[in-house]
C-alpha cells in the first residue's frame, strides 16, 4: 500500500499553507508562533522550494540559489528564525565583472562602487551621489511608472557602459529589465549596496533542515509529498465568498485560511479555478506577466584541486559587446554568472570546490523540445559551459570530475511553477497577489511576485506580510487595517 503522507492530519487547521518555499515557511513558523495550528503541505520531498541542493556521488552538494543576497536577511532570519540561522550569514567580497565594456573586482558596496564609478568611470562624484541617494530612497509605495531606463538616463546619459554595471546584477539576481519600474530596480540595487552581499555558511541544506527544526518547535504539522490539488470556496452567508479548505492527496481537510505559496497564477487559475473571482480580477490575473527561468551548469572539482579563492565568489560574465536584455536571456548564451564554492562554504563539511554557471533563460526555448533534442542541448550547455569557463579556471575540462546541467523544465518540474519561473512574476503581480483576500475572505498568497518580493530576502518578507494579516483576519475577520505592519516590513526590505 502507497504511504500516506497525510497519517495523523486533523481535519481541521486555522491555516493550511501550501508550499513550503522561504515564503510558505516563514508564514507558515509565524503563524503557529501566533498560536494558530497550521498545516504546511508540500508537494516535494524536501522544503526549501527554490530554495534547494542536491547530492551526487563524491560528496558533491549543489546549491541551486544560494548565489547571494543583502544583508537584510541576518535581521528577517534573527526575527523570525532564530539568532542560530542569523548567525550563520556571512559575507562574501570577491565580486568580478568581466566583460568587453570592463572588468573590475568589488564588495558590491555603496562606497566601493562609487569610488570605481568616480575614479575608474569617471562620472561626476555629485552624479553618483544623487543616483545612489535617489536609488535609496524609493520604496514600495512610490511612482511605479518610470522605468530602469529612465533612471538611467537621467543620471547617465549614453554611459552604456555604467548602465551594464549597474543593471546587469539585478537582471541576474531578479529577472528585472529596463523596461520593468525603476523602483523595482532601485530598491533591490540599494538593498545589496547597502552592506554587501551575503551568503548563508553551512549551505542550503542545513539552512533547511534548522527551518524545519523550528517549525517542529512552533507547532506547526508539516508534510511532504503532500500535492494540494484544489482550494474550496464556499458562500460566507454575507453575500461574499470565504475559503473552506483544500483537497490534498485526495483528502478534503477545513480550514479557515489558506496561504498558497504556490505560483500566483497556478493558485488562481488550478487551485481555486477563475468561477470564484470577479470578471475583472480574472482578467487582471490573467495579464500578469510571468518572470523569465534559468538554465544551469553543476560542476565539481577534486576538493584537493588548487583553485584558488582569488578566482572570485561570484563572476559576472558576458561576451556580448553591449548590455542588453535580449541577450541575457537568449539561447545563444553570451552571459553567465559563476558561483565559486570553496571548503569555507560547508566548513563543517567534507572540503568541496564547485562552481555554478546561472544564465537567464525562456520557458519557450526548452518547453516543447522533443526528448532527443533536449538531451543534446542540455551536453551541448555543458560543453560551452566549460569552454567559456576555461578562460577563469585554465584547463577546467581535466579538473572537472562531475558535469550536469538544469533548464527551465528542471525548475518546472521540481517546484511546479508556470514556465519554471526563477523569480515569480513582473511588477503587475503584486497587486494582483494582494488583492486576493478582497476576492475571497481567507484566501492570500505568498511568494515571488512583482520583482521587488521575489529572491530569498523578497520572498521571505512577502511571507512575514502575509502571516501578520491571516492572524489578523482570524482575529477580526479582516476588518482592522495591517497596512501600518506592512509598511514597517516593506521598509525593511527597502532598507535592506
Ligand atoms: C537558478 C536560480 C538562482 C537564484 N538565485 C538567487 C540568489 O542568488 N539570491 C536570491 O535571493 N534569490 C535567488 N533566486 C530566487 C529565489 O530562490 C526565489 O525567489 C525564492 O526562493 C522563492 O521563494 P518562494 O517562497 O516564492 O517559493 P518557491 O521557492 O517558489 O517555492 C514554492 C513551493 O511551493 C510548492 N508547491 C507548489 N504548488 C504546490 C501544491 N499545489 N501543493 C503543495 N506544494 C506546492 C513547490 O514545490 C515549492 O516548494 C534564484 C532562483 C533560481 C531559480
């Protein structure tokens, strides 16, 4: 008989959370802290979401997104994680670009950068200043119709090379693009300036299993393989609709909210099905615009190879002679941004050296490839993969002992989001995410959207949100504002 994933489940929670990515989890931990009972159904075999690592033979663990973020994670974990989790973030300082424009090496700091902008740029110092104070001071709340574009225009006229150091690391780490708001841009731009970027030291893994700890410890009943097939709605006797439960492994469980983590649209379109939303609202989901996937390359080392830490944390590379996003997320990659991890990454750990290629890709140019051809373009992706690499890590093809690569229909796969997004959806998400509980009473989402909530400190904080009015729509059945709560964690997240 199939083991039942669900032995020993209630059949009534206060919250199911569905999905257990940075955004599920941490909703999930600060709602049973509240005192609520919370049920957090995951469709894999482990947590973490795109938050994730896999082994292979050699003692080889992958991180998947562990490539970087601010400095605002120490206090969101210390908040609400524990000062255990807070305390394992730790710098990471060799930060390289190279790329026909230029090649420099940074901490990605504020002071850094204007120094290299002033002196090796040669932009104005006040030029920079007032690009970095403008950046710094966009929030949540701000002008949504300027772009990146725009911004960069202002400031820096027909310095294409400047817009490519500025930009060219936030389209890598959120999908944004210069047509995409600017403050979308600046507020992450300003959360990594701020301090750096950060790393978590111990690896994916245990940064998963601690927050699986915890969860134990808060109370909350978390089960794995546990695929949640359908969002009830039912009428809330007041002419509106409310939430009812869920269906999960064919089990019907009730509850009186739920929290999806799972895609925006796939929470709209599959779980709760579009009969239950307004005309408008559908439409308005229907135009969200799902942000770009990736494609990447695993290598492993001998953990005696003599690859050296100088290499670099983290390498922006491009062969394309100008910046634009066109050619980042083209097929024909010219872009590809290495993570070096050396035996300081799992000090705790059997010694390993790694490296990480991430390239931006379309969901379309993998979806429909027949079998055959996909195979061959997944070695094909290797085999260029470690030609462009052997320009930083000479001769790489003899020192590499194991080889494989993932593509959107890796990420598809694993975590079921539409078109295997990276970083959930573009701007026009995020309202449409928050005005979910306007639809039906109890019903909220929590995840990567809207570019600014997206990435472990985006989504982690979308999810601390998120928890705070589920509790407080248990508590008064929504009627008590939490935009003063929101606002304080949003400008959290802006503060980086
Ligand atoms: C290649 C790559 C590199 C990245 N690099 C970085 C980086 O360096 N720094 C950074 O900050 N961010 C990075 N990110 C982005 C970051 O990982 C994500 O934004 C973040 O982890 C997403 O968290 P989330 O809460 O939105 O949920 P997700 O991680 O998307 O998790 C959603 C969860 O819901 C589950 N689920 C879905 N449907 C169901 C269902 N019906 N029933 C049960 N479970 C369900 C899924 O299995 C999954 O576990 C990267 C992402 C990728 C793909």
């Amino acid at each position: 008989m199939p083991k039942d994933f669900l032995a020993g489940a209630q059949d009534h929670y206060d919250v199911v959370v569905i999905g257990a990515g940075l955004a599920g989890l941490t909703s999930a931990n600060i709602l049973a802290r509240q005192g609520r009972s919370v049920l957090l159904l995951e469709q894999h075999y482990k947590l973490g979401g795109l938050a994730t690592w896999f082994k292979r033979p050699g003692h080889h663990i992958f991180d998947i997104s562990l490539h970087g973020f601010p400095y605002g994670m120490v206090k969101s974990c210390r908040r609400y994680w524990s000062k255990e989790i807070a305390d394992s973030i730790v710098q990471l300082t060799g930060i390289r670009f190279d790329n026909p424009m230029f090649s420099i090496q940074t901490d990605f700091t504020r002071a850094d950068f204007t120094r290299k902008l002033v002196e090796d740029f040669r932009v104005p110092q006040e030029t920079v200043d007032a690009f970095f104070d403008t950046a710094r001071g966009m929030n949540f709340y701000d002008d949504q119709q300027t772009t990146a574009r725009e911004l960069f225009d202002k400031f820096f006229p027909g310095r294409e090379d400047v817009i490519r150091l500025l930009m060219e690391p936030i389209t890598y780490a959120n999908g944004s693009t210069l047509e995409d708001p600017a403050i979308s841009y600046g507020i992450v731009f300003s959360n990594f300036m701020s301090k750096g970027v950060f790393t978590f030291e111990g690896g994916t893994d245990a940064l998963i299993t601690k927050m699986g700890e915890e969860l134990v410890k808060s109370g909350v009943d978390v089960r794995i393989r546990s695929d949640c097939e359908r969002i009830h709605v039912g009428s809330d006797g007041d002419g509106g609709s409310k939430v009812t439960g869920v269906t999960v492994n064919g089990r019907h469980i009730k509850c009186d909210a739920v929290v999806s983590n799972s895609n925006l649209r796939s929470t709209i379109f599959r779980l709760c099905g579009e009969e239950v939303f307004d005309k408008d609202f559908v439409e308005e989901a229907r135009a969200v615009r799902i942000n770009n996937s990736s494609t990447q390359v695993y290598m492993a080392l001998r953990p005696d190879d003599p690859l050296e830490e100088s290499t670099g944390d983290l390498l922006f590379t491009s062969t394309a002679p100008t910046f634009n996003t066109e050619a980042l997320l083209s097929r024909d990659i010219t872009s590809r941004t290495y993570s070096m991890y050396y035996p300081r990454t799992r000090p705790e750990g059997r010694p390993q050296k790694l490296i990480v290629s991430s390239t931006n890709a379309r969901w379309e140019d993998w979806a429909q490839m027949p079998e055959e051809e996909y195979q061959t373009s997944k070695a094909d992706l290797c085999e260029t993969t470690l030609d462009a690499l052997d320009h930083y890590v000479p001769d790489i093809r003899n020192r590499v002992v194991h080889v494989e690569a993932s593509t959107p229909r890796t990420f598809n796969h694993y975590t079921h989001h539409v078109a295997g997004a990276s970083f959930g959806t573009k701007f026009e998400g995020l309202a449409v995410s928050r005005a979910l509980p306007q639809q039906v009473r109890g019903l909220f989402h929590a995840g990567s959207v809207g570019i600014i909530m997206s990435g472990w400190l985006g989504a982690m904080n979308y999810g601390v949100i998120v928890a705070n009015e589920v509790d407080s729509t248990l508590m008064t059945g929504g009627s008590e504002s939490t935009s003063g709560f929101e606002r304080e964690v949003a400008a959290d997240v802006a503060a980086g």
